[in-house]
C-alpha cells in the first residue's frame, strides 16, 4: 500500500523538505545520479544507499532505454548492459521500494517518454509513488506535449522536473516554469550528457532568467564532473548533478573512489 510521506496531516515534497532544510543550513544540494540496474539491481540500490551516506541529497536514478538520445556514451554503456540484464521498469520500482524501506532520501526518476507510455501515463505514475518515487525527469518530452504527464503526475503527488536548455528563450523560460515541481534542472552545455572540460555557456544569464521566472531551487547538470567545475557553479544555483563522471567510476567498479567523489562535491559546493 502506497503511503505518502505527510507532515502535519498534509502530503509534503520530499524534494521540498529538502530543500527547505539545506536552505536553512545554507547549503547547496548535490544530487548524485546512477543507472538503474547497472550492474545489477541489487548493486545500485546497495549505491543508492551508499551515496546517501556520502553525502548525496538527492538521488537520480534513470530507467535504461534502448534509445537514450540526450545521454552521453557512458550512461549508455551502463543503460544498454542494464537492459542486456533483463532490467525493466518494474524492476527498477521495486528497487527504489526496497531502498524506501531504509531511507527517506528524495529519489527522482529520469525515464524517456516511451517507457512511461507503454505502461500508461496514470498507472506509472501510481506504481511509481506507490514505489516511493519523489520526481520525475522526461528530458526528450516538449513542454506542448507534457500536460496530461503533468496531471497524471500530480494526481500522484510525484514532481515533475523540466529541463531548461541554453537555447531557451525567456519566454519558452517562463512557460516551462510555469509548471515545474520539486526544482528545476538547467542544463548547462548543449548536447548529451558527459563531462566537459569547460563550460562555456553563458549560465550566469541563463540562471538569472530563470530565477526572475520562478522561486524553484535551481539545480545545474550536464557537464559536471569534479570538483572545481561545481564549485564554480554553486554560487550561480541551489545545486549540482553529477552523473557521467560517477557512473564512470561505477563502471570501472570503482566503488569507493564514486564514494570519495560524492564527498568531494558536496564539499567544494559548500566551500564558498
């Protein structure tokens, strides 16, 4: 049986509460992302506990797809052996449920759309908080198609996470924040997802716009692979995502040094 988490009588955001507390502490979030799956079910839910010891806020955890077009060569490497396992979607809820059981860190769903689709909009979403999901990240899925997603979402008291692109201009900005839940993600290069070397977006303008389009937490991903480069992001955002340089580490079953970066992160963004 599904049970919310409440407080005060009332259905709370996980990823709102956490916020909230980091906030009042003064520190930024670090959201740690991982393939569900890889390289077993039992493994990543084993790091998705880990990570949380390390010091992660927030864990992402995406749904292998055959097609994962806004994914870097990495995260496609640990999807496709996922998939190769025999993962599924039902597999990976029962994981997060067996993780929920143990820890009340928020947990975020990265799914491209087909996955969501083929179960049906409303019964993903159920199963998926029923599960103990907290968020919800569709990167491939346009805001113009993205309502009755949204509903189904919200139905489920499940938040949906827009991404927001370099390229978008103020306008499509304030559309899409329009209807953001839990924070909202800007991506801070073009293209898939991977470590970058630098980053030479204009995310000062970028995350200004957004910030005069919504009081969301602003988190920034794609791109983020060590220390120094999130550190000087923090004082632009509310957060960091680090994915490929972690799954990385996984891959080369680098258990310990993922750990080490973990704590890395979280430090340097909090060392301002």
């Amino acid at each position: 049986m599904w049970i919310p988490f409440r407080k005060g009588g009332h259905v709370v955001s996980r990823i709102r509460e956490r916020f909230k507390v980091l906030t009042g502490r003064g520190e930024k979030a670090l959201v740690a992302y991982i393939t569900g799956g890889y390289p077993s079910l039992e493994v990543a839910g084993q790091m998705v506990l880990g990570l949380a010891e390390c010091g992660a806020d927030i864990i992402e955890i995406g749904v292998p797809f055959s097609d994962p077009i806004a994914d870097g060569p990495v995260i496609q490497t640990a999807s496709y052996q996922a998939l190769q396992g025999g993962v599924t979607v039902a597999g990976i809820l029962e994981m997060v449920q067996r993780v929920r059981q143990q820890s009340s860190i928020p947990l975020v769903l990265m799914s491209y759309y087909n996955p969501i689709l083929q179960m049906g909009l409303q019964e993903f979403c159920y199963q998926a908080a029923r599960s103990g999901v907290d968020g919800l990240i569709v990167p491939e899925l346009p805001r113009e198609e993205s309502l009755p997603l949204l509903q189904a979402a919200e139905q489920a008291a499940i938040d949906v996470v827009p991404l927001v692109a370099p390229t978008s201009n103020r306008e499509r900005i304030a559309a899409i924040c329009a209807r953001a839940r839990g924070f909202v993600y800007c991506v801070s290069v073009t293209g898939i997802t991977g470590e970058r070397e630098e980053i030479n977006t204009d995310l000062a303008s970028l995350t200004d716009t957004i910030r005069k389009c919504t009081d969301l937490p602003l988190v920034i991903g794609f791109g983020v692979g060590n220390a120094n480069t999130a550190r000087n992001l923090a004082p632009l955002c509310d957060g960091v995502v680090v994915g490929s340089a972690l799954m990385r580490l996984i891959i080369g079953d680098s258990f310990d040094r993922a750990g080490e970066l973990v704590r890395e992160i979280k430090s340097a963004i909090n060392r301002q």
